[in-house]
C-alpha cells in the first residue's frame, strides 16, 4: 500500500472511531443518568473496542514502514509514533476494561483523550506533508 492509500485508510478508521466514541459517550450518558438498560451502551462499547484494537493494529503496521523512510526524520518519527503508542494504547485499552458499569463513568474522559490523540496524529503522522509519496 503506497503512502496516500495508507493516508486515506487510517483518516477513514479515525473518522469511524469518532463516530464510535460520540456514540459510546452518549449512551454512556444514558446510562448514567439512569435513562436506560445498558444494553445499547453494552453495544457501542463492543464496537469501540472492536474498531480501536483493529486500528491500532493497522496504524501501525501501515505507518511504521512509510514513516521510516519518509525523510531523514523518518526513524525519529518512527521511534515516537512507537513510544507514544504503546502508553497511550495501554491507557486507553486499562480504561476500556470492565463491564459496562464498571467503563461507562470513565467513557466521556475516555472520549476526550482518544479525540485528541487521533487529532495529533492527524497533525503529525498523517499530516499530508509527513506522509506522502517519495519521489522516483
């Protein structure tokens, strides 16, 4: 897969993920003002975790390669992408532990910190200047 390809799938997985997490949030809400069974934020929680797990897997593989061959600064980038994804990747899956009662009062920090990781990636390694086609 050449960099735009990659580019385009991982904006597409993070589009999807903040779908996911508004939906998780909400429902959560729901639940803890007591509007409801559980069973819908039972669902988007699944679909999070499901979704999350999957991207990070994808993130990585696809960006790791790309990334360190990108330009000089390509290994800095690809030790940091590394670094800060495995704790940022371990907060969010410690936090996504649990049953729905136990994660639903963590859901809207959860929500905050996964927005604003995928936005600093959105400006760092997918930024359009970071990730793109090398000349041939």
């Amino acid at each position: 897969m050449d960099a735009r390809e990659a580019r385009i799938q991982l904006l597409e997985e993070h589009r999807r993920l903040r779908l996911l997490v508004a939906a998780a949030d909400e429902a959560a809400a729901i639940l803890l003002a007591g509007r409801g069974d559980g069973s819908v934020f039972r669902v988007a929680l699944a679909e999070l975790r499901v979704a999350l797990a999957s991207h990070n897997d994808s993130e990585e593989a696809l960006l790791e390669p790309l990334l360190a061959g990108a330009d000089a600064w390509g290994p800095v980038r690809v030790r940091r992408m590394l670094e800060e994804h495995v704790a940022e990747h371990l907060a969010m899956r410690t936090t996504l532990q649990g049953d729905d009662v136990e994660v639903a009062p963590r859901m809207a920090e959860l929500a905050e910190d996964l927005l604003a990781h995928i936005e600093a990636e959105e400006r760092t390694f997918l930024h359009a200047s970071v990730l793109r086609e090398r000349a041939k």
